[in-house]
C-alpha cells in the first residue's frame, strides 16, 4: 500500500515522515522545497505475527508494510497542468494523509498565510476538484472528437456515461470519493486516479506543548466524516531515533500510549478497510493486507495467482484459537479447523493454507 503525505508548504511533511520511518532528512523551514518525493517504508506493528512467530519458530517472519511517499508542497498555486509528473506521482498512491500546520510561527504565518485547518482543507479539496475537472473535461473533448470520426464502441461509451456523471458532481463542488457509480463505470474511469477520489486522513502538525490538549479542529473534522489524528511532528521524530525504552518513558510524560508510526499505520488500515489475514508454517509466518470483505479465491490470489486460478479449499483457523489451544493438532481434536469455499469472507486474524490444483 501507498500513502502520498502531501499538504501546504512548511506544513511539517517531512518532520512526520521522519517520524514515521526513523529517518533524518532536512526539515529547516529556510530551506528550499524538494523537487522529488521521499519514500519510505514503515514495518507494521502487528503483535499477532510476533506471537505466530514464536510459536512456529519459522526461517522468515514477515510482517506488512506501507509504503509512504512524502511529496513537496502542492496547491501552493494554481496548476495548469494536472497531468505532471508529481501529480501522476500523488495520484499512484491509495490514500492521502493531509499534514496541516497547527503549531505558531509567525514567519510561516507571513508567508502561506494563518487559515484554519479546516479552512485549509476546503482549499485543498477545491483545488483537486478543479484539477479533476480539468482531466474530465480534456478526455470528453478527445471522446466527441473521436465519435466524429467514427470511433464509438460500447467501451468508450460506458466510459463517457461515467465521466459526464462524474463532471456533473464535480461541477456541484463534490468530492468524487462521495459519488457511486455503477460497476461497469467504476472500472471504465478507474486508470484516471481522480485526485478528489482518494480517502483523506487529516494528520494536525502541532507543538509538543500543543499536544497536551486535543485541537478543536478535531471534533470538526470527526462531525465531517473525515478521520484525523494530532501529532506533535518535532517531538515524534525524536522519539523514533530513541531506544525503545527511552522512548517510552518520554512518551509517558507526554501521555502517549503509542508512537506516531503505530498510530498512523492503524488509521491507514481504518481509512482504506483493510484487515490482515496470516500464513504460517515452519518457512514463514506472513501477514498479508487485503480489503475487507475479500473472498477466499482473492486472497488466495494475493498470496499468488497460482493459487486463484487452481483453487480447491481453503483450510482455516482463527489467530485467537491457535494462540488459546496452541496447536494445529489440538485444533482439529476440537473442531476449529475449516475447510472453506472460494466465496469465504475471510476475517480480520484468519490463518490460511490454500488447497489448490493448477
């Protein structure tokens, strides 16, 4: 999975990231903005693979991993030019984390201005629906232009039905991820990555002695729909270069209960609906990232297409059971060992072993 952490100038991205992967890139504020996204990758923290790797003892204990790209500061101005290459950029990703500066500095304050966080935020979703607007409009001209010199397959025409509906939403000053479309139309506009069709989680870059108290801006965002979390930027990069226990005798003091990394990767999970299901054996204990309400044969297929297109069964187990009985065997004597069919909903903490013939 790819999360883009984009937001205004200064606003503190890097600082996050930073705190995210345990890195230690330059985040002074006189200097000039990066020209190319920083990427890192974020281990995450899932104590039940810790647990199924101590009771299989495997070569290889993998764990998931989100990848984040932090992007310089868009929206800054106006774009002509949706379709450069830092914006195909931020639109390969899944998801949005919108970092939003709340901490003072009056220098900053001069130079990007002092809105509200949700102020900022408007801007910002507007700025993504002009953009999309553009790259709806520019493809319906390409599509009458070729309806005029005969090109007009049922494709294109599903295609246009989706696009039109979608510049009428947008025309109406709505995001595109509030709009369903039918599934044949979904699919159709799916490779244009809509900007204002990715899920959002609002990050609030604050002080470290802003973080003793939750920001108002908080209860806003929740009584909007949106998922946010307040971090103080600064002070959790340091933690991150910390030991373990250094770290958490800070964090006490500050009342936090987990690092930043923990936190943003679970609300990551929470933003998209995603759940882990496991693999394990004397080879490797993994934890595999799917959408919630993934069938059998699809998850199956996440592991390896082979096992999609030869799937027989699905042999099933719960994490809780195995950890309560403590083995497979013992399982079986009690009737916690499923054999499901290609249309399971594989549950968040299933253990799977794919049968299949290819």
């Amino acid at each position: 999975m790819k999360i883009a952490l984009i937001g205004p100038p200064k606003s503190g991205k890097t600082t996050i990231f930073n705190a995210l992967t345990s890195q230690n890139l330059e985040t002074d504020k006189y200097s000039p903005p990066a020209s190319d996204a920083n990427i890192g990758i974020v281990q995450v923290t899932d104590e039940r693979i810790t647990r199924l790797s101590e009771l299989y003892k495997p070569k290889k204990t993998i764990y998931a991993n989100i990848e984040f790209h932090d992007f310089p500061g868009i929206f800054a101005q106006h774009s002509d030019e949706p379709e450069s290459a830092i914006f195909t950029g931020i639109k390969s990703c899944e998801a949005f984390a919108l970092v939003l500066r709340t901490f003072a500095d009056d220098e900053l304050d001069q130079l990007y201005g002092n809105k509200s966080p949700l102020q900022t935020l408007n801007a910002f979703e507007q700025e993504m629906i002009l953009s999309d607007m553009v790259v709806a409009e520019r493809r319906l001209e390409k599509i009458e232009l070729g309806y005029k010199r005969g090109v007009k397959t049922p494709a294109v025409q599903i295609e246009e039905r989706a696009l039109r509906r979608i510049l009428e939403h947008l025309q109406e000053n709505k995001c595109i991820r509030d709009l369903a479309l039918p599934p044949e139309e979904e699919k159709a506009v799916r490779g244009f990555q809509f900007f204002s069709s990715k899920p959002i989680l609002i990050l609030l870059n604050t002080s470290e002695e802003g973080y003793q108290s939750p920001d108002p801006a908080l209860a806003e965002f929740s009584e909007k729909g949106y998922l946010a979390e307040q971090i103080a930027g600064k002070f959790e990069h340091e933690l991150s270069l910390l030991d373990p226990d250094e770290a958490g005798m800070f964090m006490e003091d500050m009342g936090i209960t987990s690092s930043a990394k923990d936190r943003v990767t679970m609300l990551c999970y929470r933003l998209l609906g995603l759940i882990s299901f496991f693999t394990v054996g004397e080879d490797e204990v993994r934890a595999w990232t799917i959408t919630q309400g993934t069938n059998a044969v699809n998850a199956a297929g996440k592991i390896h297409s082979d096992l999609a297109r030869g799937f027989i069964r699905a042999e099933c187990f719960g994490y809780e059971a195995i950890m309560e009985h403590g083995s497979e065997k013992h399982l079986k004597e009690k009737g916690l060992f499923r054999l499901e069919g290609k249309e399971y909903i594989v549950q968040d903490g299933d253990i799977l072993s794919i049968r299949f013939n290819v």
